[in-house]
C-alpha cells in the first residue's frame, strides 16, 4: 500500500492519529468507540499517516475525518465513494478509507456504493448502522425494522429493511465483515483484516444511537444475551454458538439450521466457516434473528484484481505501445478531429469532415430558440412543411450583397483578429491564390485556440490555428438544408461556394436565426 521502506516509517500511536478537534458526538454514542478503534488499528498498518485518508459524506458518522489526524475531505451526501474512488485512481499508493452511515450509504448513496463494490476498488469501506436517520433528528433510514415508529413513520415503518452484508455480497465486494461498536478487541481485529485486504473492503459496524433508536442491537451488545444470540465467525472452525457452546448450525438440505449440541448432534455435524465459500457467505448474509444468531467476522473474502491494477495495467501497456505520446499537448491540442463520412445529396463535401470550432459566442442564440428552433428544424426539413418559403429559400439570400471577407493562409494571427473585429464577423475564410476555400478561422479558434496560450500574435498566422478543408455549401442549397447540416455536425459557420468551388460567402447560426425570426413575426 506505500513504496516507502518500513524502516523510515515512523512509529504512531493512537494519538498520533487523533486531531486537535473536540469531538463532538452525542454522550454515549457508539460512534467514540468505532473512531477510538480505528486510531488504534491505524498505527498496526505500517502507513505514514500523511499516506491515509478519510473520506466521509452527511450524517454523524460523517464528521470523522475532522477527528483524525490525517487527510481527509468531508464531501456532499452519498458520494463519498466517489471521490475515494476518483482519489485512488490518480494516487494508488494512499490508504482510502470511506466512512458512512446506513442513510448515507445505503440510500441517496446507494448507487455509488453498489458501484464502488463491484468495481473492487482498493478501498476500506466502513458502514455505520445505526438503523436510524441520527443527524437529521430520527427519520427511519433503510435499516429500519417493519414497523419502526419514527418523526417520518408515525404509524411505523411498511418497508423491508436493507441488509448491508448481503447488498455488499450481491455487489460483488470482495471482502465482508461484520462487528460492533462495543465489541472492542473484535473490531480492531475486524479493521485490521480490512485494510490488509487488496479490493473493496466492506465492514458493516453495529453501532448505537442513545438518543433516537437506543437498544436496538441490545440482543447481541448485552452480555447476558449476546452468547445466545451472536456466531463469531472463524475460519475453518465450526460454527459453534451459546452461553456454554453447546449450539450449533449445519446444514439440512440446502438450509441452514440450528442444532442443540448432544441431542442427536455433535460438533462434527456443523458447518465449518470457509470465508472463500460465496455459496456459504450467502447463507450467512441471509440468517435473521431470532431465528437464528447474527452473524460477527469475516463473512467473506476472495482474493481478485482490483480496479486500479487493471487501471494502471491498461496504462502501461498503452505508454509501452506509444511512449512518446504527449498528454499536456493532447490536452491542449485544436479543438478538431476528423472523420470519414459520404458525401450528402447537393453538399460539396472535402474528403474528410473537419469538425469546425463551436464559437461559445453563439450559444445564447442556440438557448434563445430553445425548444422551438428544435421544433421549427424539423418542421421544415417535413414534406408538410408551412414554412415553405424557408425549405425552397437558397442560402444565397442570407449573404446577397455581403463581399466575402477572405485572407491568405499566411496571415498574421494579429491582422485576422483585428479584421474580425472592425467587420463585426464571427468567421473568416480562409482562401489559396485561386479563392478556393482551404480553411476557416473563427472565433472559436480566438477563445479556445489563442486567448490564453499566444502572446505573439504578429508572428503566429491563421494557417496554424484555422479549421482546414471546411465543408462547403453551394448557394443553391436551402436553408432548412443548410441548417440541418449545421444541427447534426454542430457547426456555426459554412462557407459558400458556386459551381466552380470559389468562394462566395459565409452563412453563420446567426444568419439562420435571424432569418427564422422573420418567419414567426410573419
């Protein structure tokens, strides 16, 4: 989990891990012994402390990263997967840890939990169950029983409840623990074994809310009960139960049940716990009391490839095949790509389809016509149609004495820009010796191109930064026509050209809203 040697790895205690914070839980809430056991785990995992983070979301159990003297980021309800997942991804070597309650986890964050677990992400995900809604002051929450009266289930709970363990299980997490609160010595076993473990770690903590749901895993936090009531899971030891080990489970057919040692039974009946056993771990996920005693320890555990190792894997093997491939200059490369594509019915088309920079100048007019320039799109490209004259309209109407305003390829970025400025144009093209058009330069090539990446405009020139070989239209054309193209490649400029392909115009988005505002004024 960390490249550092061990011998330069201090030695923590449980203080080194705890923040100059108060903590602030309710008195006698469970949640002070969970923390008070993971600050004491913590220094058993040979981790530079600044190499472990907490990650939490909304709910009291989500205050604990400001408790630990460690990273931390205390983010929006439900998410907190999220985030640990995008963080182990871009640092693999850091010691995730997800802290979460049941509302938090299993409801509005459910998705993101599912999500976290199937991928086997290498993060320790520890979830409160309370079975209640704490922070928000006594809501009943997805582990609430049927029949919970709560703030929000006057009348009592009609849901059934979440079980934290077998969604884990059914999500494909690859390890799953259960333990409790009060259960001391068990739980820092419990984390121990967690953060060991190389994938999704999912541990579901029993822990009490003295003052909105107090008692509710009184059956097995109590001494004087908890034996009947409890199975303490083990590793290839039999599933032995009870105050005085006298009861057991086994199978019957494909069932569990529980067995009455010495009455027609003996130890070499039950069940032996195989934490590899998923057929098993199902099993134990489903056992409900009272029929049957709750569930404590490794539930189940299987070694697989976690995320990020594929991840990284993938990486690797693409910087083995292209090693000097440039990220930043991808990152900061034109915003074009090119594509094959057939020529279009009376659309002069070059052989490839350079995709021409999105000016963001324009897209108020596009949220201007909103929902009715959709509409209006498709009622005009309709053999229907009632705007007739805008489907049988040459685009030639939109730039009828308006000269083209051309440069050369070798213009200087500093020229052009002006240019653009003194015409009030979004667009120039961009013209060989002939007036064949061999590119575009627009204004979303100043903004997303120039703007902030060249400082010497006069020395830079427009062939560097235009969109070359742009799709062409000729005057003919209509406009319902030239406006479709323009909706399906998301362009905003379109040169026009006449039979010979020498330039004749340009026809922009504005050109076309212009003109389709005088059709609804009509």
């Amino acid at each position: 989990m960390t490249d550092i040697p061990v011998q330069n790895i201090p030695t923590y205690t449980r203080k080194d891990f705890a923040s100059d914070q108060t903590v602030r839980w309710c008195p006698g809430c469970g949640d002070y012994a969970i923390i008070a056991g993971v600050q004491k785990t913590l220094p058993g995992l040979g981790i530079p402390k600044e190499n472990i983070v907490f990650i939490s979301g909304i709910g009291c159990s989500s205050r604990f990263p400001y408790y630990m003297n460690t990273y931390g980021i205390h983010s929006i309800h439900g998410r907190a997967p999220t985030l640990a997942t995008g963080l182990k991804i871009a640092r693999p070597e850091l010691s995730v840890w997800v802290v979460t309650g049941d509302g938090d986890g299993l409801s509005i964050g459910g998705n993101h939990l599912l999500h976290a677990c199937r991928r086997n992400i290498d993060l320790n995900i520890l979830l409160f169950n309370n079975r209640i809604y704490g922070l928000t002051k006594g809501q009943y929450s997805p582990t609430s029983l049927p029949g919970t009266k709560t703030k929000s289930s006057p009348m009592g709970s009609i849901e059934p409840a979440f079980n934290p363990v077998a969604v884990a299980l059914g999500a494909e997490a690859t390890f799953i623990a259960r333990t409790m609160d009060t259960l001391t010595r068990h739980l820092e076993a419990t984390l121990l074994a967690a953060a060991e473990h190389k994938g999704t770690s999912f541990v579901e903590i029993f822990q009490n809310c003295v003052i909105f749901n107090n008692g509710t895993w009184e059956h097995v936090a109590e001494k004087s009960t908890q034996d009947d009531n409890a199975l303490f899971l083990e590793h290839g030891q039999p599933m032995i139960f009870g105050k005085d080990k006298d009861k057991g489970l086994r199978l019957n057919g494909l069932r569990l049940e529980v067995v009455q040692l010495g009455n027609g039974a003996t130890e070499a009946d039950l069940l032996v716990h195989d934490e590899t056993n998923d057929h098993l771990a199902y099993l134990l996920t489903q056992m409900d009391y009272p029929d049957f005693p709750v569930p404590f320890g490794v539930i189940y555990r299987t070694p697989k490839p976690s995320y990020e190792e594929l991840l990284m894997g993938q990486i690797h093997e693409s910087q083995a095949k292209k090693p000097d491939t440039d990220l930043r200059a991808l990152y900061q490369a034109d915003y074009t790509w090119t594509i094959e594509e057939e020529a279009e019915p009376e659309v002069m088309m070059s052989d490839t389809t350079e995709t021409m920079a999105i000016s963001g100048l324009d897209e108020a007019y596009m949220d201007e016509m909103g929902e009715e320039l959709g509409q209006l799109t498709r009622e005009m490209t309709s053999q229907e149609s009632p705007y007739a004259d805008i489907t049988q309209a040459p685009i030639a109407v939109l730039h009828q004495n308006r000269t083209p305003i051309t440069v050369t390829p070798d213009t200087s970025l500093a020229q052009a820009i002006t240019m653009m400025q003194e015409a009030g144009v979004g667009a120039l093209l961009v013209v060989d010796t002939e007036s064949h058009p061999v590119g575009i330069f627009t204004e979303g090539d100043v903004l997303m191109k120039i703007a902030t990446r060249v400082t010497d405009l006069e020395s830079r020139t427009v062939s560097e930064f235009m969109t070359p070989n742009p799709d062409t239209l000729p005057a003919h054309v209509s406009i319902a026509h030239a406006l479709h193209l323009m909706s399906i490649h998301h362009y905003r400029h379109i040169p026009i050209v006449d039979d010979s392909g020498l330039v004749q115009g340009v026809v922009s988005f504005r050109d076309m809203v212009r003109y389709i505002e005088t059709v609804f004024d009509r």
